[in-house]
C-alpha cells in the first residue's frame, strides 16, 4: 500500500496492491478543482488530459482496465464539454492505452474521465475511482519481466512509473557501464 501522491492538481492516486499481472489504484478527484478546470477549457483541450498514469505491468499479455468502484459528486453547469470528454457509462470512465517498451519496463497508460453524464442527463464530477488493470493472454510489445534496473533509467523510472516500488522493491540497479581504453602513447 503506497502513500497517496498528488499527480496533478485536483487528483491524488494510491496503489492498492501490486504485482506484475494486476495493480489496483484509487483515484481521489476534488469535485470543485475538476468544475474549474471542466469550466476553462479551451477549444481543442480534451477533460481527460493529464488525468491519469504511467504503470509498470507484466512483460507478456494484453492490459485491461475494470473499473471496481465510483462516486459522483456535484453536477457541473456552464462547461463547454466535447462529448467524447464525458463518461457515458461506469466502464468510460477509464481509458487504457497500448503497452509500450521504456527500455527495461514494459508501461501503460491509464487515464481517468473526471466527468460523468448521470441518469438524468446532468454532468456530474467524479469524486473517486477503484480501478484494476489486469494483465493476461497474449499481447503487443511483449518483453521478459526485468531482473534488474539500468542505473541510468532508473531514476527516470522513479519519477514516472507510480507502482515501481510496489512491483519490484527488490530489484537491483545495474552499475554504470565501465570501459577500459588501451592507446599507444608516442613520445615526441
């Protein structure tokens, strides 16, 4: 169980549990930052950006995303919304990327629709999610689990990967490279 971190303003996430084929995450929103932030969008910007995270999954099979739990807050007037920005069903409120090679980590992106349309039509404010993302069968990108961390990407991976620490708190970190050059020296 990870502490909670602030991804950008407005939403904090958790890591529930981790292992490499399945991570758990609760996403907090704050209902009043997500309507101002609803209501200044400009043309072209999509509700969804910069909702969301890098996870690290397992080297072999297709990432799901199953949505456990919700909860909707305040109906938010006066926002321009794109509809394609705006969660129809429980299920369109997480959005799943393809998994990617970063070097010794296979990613996927998971990004969150703070907004919701209710029954009633009203756009409503996410104020929390339970999200499971599964990994399982065969994939794209597909690659060994790692053994150990290159010392140069791993900081990188630290400061973009939210279940690193959950999924490998063991792994070591390779050593920097080291060569040895032999040159002939010629005296003048």
């Amino acid at each position: 169980l990870s502490a909670a971190a602030t991804l950008v303003p407005g939403m904090t996430a958790q890591i529930l549990t981790a292992s490499p084929s399945q991570t758990v995450v609760a996403v907090q929103f704050d209902a009043e930052t997500t309507a101002d932030r609803m209501n200044s969008l400009t043309d072209g910007a999509q509700a969804t950006d910069g909702y969301g995270m890098i996870l690290a999954i397992a080297g072999h099979g297709t990432p799901t995303a199953q949505l456990l739990h919700y909860e909707l807050g305040d109906v938010i007037r006066g926002a321009a919304l794109d509809e394609a920005d705006v969660a129809v069903f429980p299920e369109d409120l997480v959005i799943i990327g393809e998994p990617a090679i970063w070097h010794d980590l296979r990613i996927v992106a998971v990004n969150y629709r703070p907004v919701m349309r209710d029954e009633s039509g009203d756009v409503r404010a996410v104020t929390s999610l339970r999200v499971e993302v599964t990994t399982s069968g065969g994939s794209v990108n597909e690659q060994n689990d790692p053994t150990s961390f290159s010392h140069a990407f791993y900081p990188l991976y630290q400061s973009v990967v939210e279940n690193l620490d959950e999924l490998y708190p063991t792994l070591s970190i390779r050593p920097p490279g080291r060569m040895l050059v032999v040159i002939p020296t010629v005296r003048y």
